[in-house]
C-alpha cells in the first residue's frame, strides 16, 4: 500500500514552513480516514511526494507522534497510531471538557455574522446525501460555534481532539445514528445561541456529545455478540 495520498504541497514557502505544511496535510489524510490505523509512513516517499528533504518530513512525523496521530514502531519506522473502544471514549471524555469551555467563552460573543455561517452550514448538512462527508460539515458547524471564543490554544486543542475521534466514530456514528436526530440537536443549539441561552447550550452539548459515546458502547456490545463474545462492555 501507497504510504501516503494526501495532496502535496511542494514549495511551502519561507523557512520553518515545510514541517508545518507536511504536518497539516498528513493529519488532514489521516484525521479523515484517507490514511488508515497502520498504514506505514515512509519519510523518502513522503519527502518525494511533498517537494522537499526528509529532515522537514522527520520533524512533522515527530510533531505528529506527539499530537498521536503516529506512532514509531521497531523495525516499521512512522505508522498511523491507532485507537482502542476505550481510549476514543476517553478522547470524547475530553472532548466534553474542552468543548463546552470553548461555547461558554464563545456565545457572548457571538455576532450575527458566526450565527449566518452556522445556519449554512447546517444547511448543506441537510441537502448532503453521502454519509461519508456528514463529518466534515459536522466539524464545520461545531469549529464555527466555537471560533468566537478567541482563544487559539484552545481551538488548536479542540481540532487535534476531534481529529483523532472523527477517524474512528465518524462511519460508524453515521451508520447507527443517521442525521435526523444530530442535526436536530444542532438546530437546538444554534437557537440557545442566538438567545444567548449559555448554561442550556452547555448541558446541550455535554449530551450531544455523551450520545455519541453511548453508541459506540453500544456498537462494540454488538460486534462482540456477532463474534460471539458476550463478556459485558
């Protein structure tokens, strides 16, 4: 298998930028799946594909091992990490504290202008058929409700948490839940937004959230009792 397919980014620009651009593309391909739990990341191939040496491709691996998006293996060098039932339940268990932080920061100010954007994300949400981009405009609306919040440490922190949950829930969080019930609660908050409804917001998206790690529970129970395995979850 073909060690990476993100697109490339030759020529990043001025000095310094090159480990960053490689760093963005690769958790990009493996945040969305494109690049799968185990695949080999080989730092030649990666440095052909992106246009420059291996130094700055070594430096964005290690950066991203320390995100956890990579793991070092012996013998195998750079894999995309992967993430047990429990350690993802974890991830959205941290989700809920940076998240709801963030809304509580952010709706006070909030202006009209985030409010639209929302609305039109939520939108496109609703016409889009294909499952497989669901997550991405779930990502767009919750990014967008917490941008307001003007604290970048905090965003960066929400991206990189959501991007390791999202590989794993999202297909499976789509396929159990459909969007009717999602966007539904979507709609809910963008309303306790705009009313400035702070403390409903939260407690809407604290449970938001905890549904999504009911049913992953829920799906691992079911994949042992099809594998035969009835040990309690």
């Amino acid at each position: 298998m073909e060690p990476a397919t993100a697109t490339s980014h030759r020529g990043a620009g001025p000095h310094g930028s090159a480990p960053d651009a490689v760093r963005e593309a690769l958790r990009a391909a493996i945040s969305s799946g494109e690049l799968a739990p185990g695949v080999q990341l080989r730092q030649d191939e990666l440095a052909a594909r992106f246009g420059t040496s291996r130094i700055p491709v070594r430096e964005a691996l290690r950066q991203l091992e320390a995100e956890g998006f990579v793991t070092f293996m012996p013998n195998r060098g750079a894999v995309v990490s992967d993430l047990s039932i429990d350690e993802v339940i974890e991830l959205l268990e941290i989700r809920i504290a940076l998240e709801c932080h963030a809304l509580r920061l952010a709706i006070p100010a909030m202006g009209e202008i985030d409010l639209e954007q929302a609305t039109k994300i939520l939108r496109a949400y609703d016409a889009e058929p294909d499952p497989e981009q669901w997550g991405a405009f779930n990502w767009k609306f919750h990014a967008t409700l917490y941008a307001p919040c003007n604290r970048p440490r905090l965003l960066s922190m929400i991206e990189a948490n959501y991007g390791h949950v999202g590989r794993f829930t999202r297909a499976l969080v789509s396929q159990a839940t459909g969007k009717e019930r999602p966007q539904r609660e979507h709609y809910r908050l963008l309303e306790f937004c705009r009313d400035g409804e702070v403390k409903k917001a939260v407690r809407l998206l604290r449970d938001h959230i905890e549904e999504t790690q009911k049913t992953l529970r829920s799906a691992q129970r079911q994949a042992l009792r099809d594998a035969g395995d009835v040990r309690p979850v």
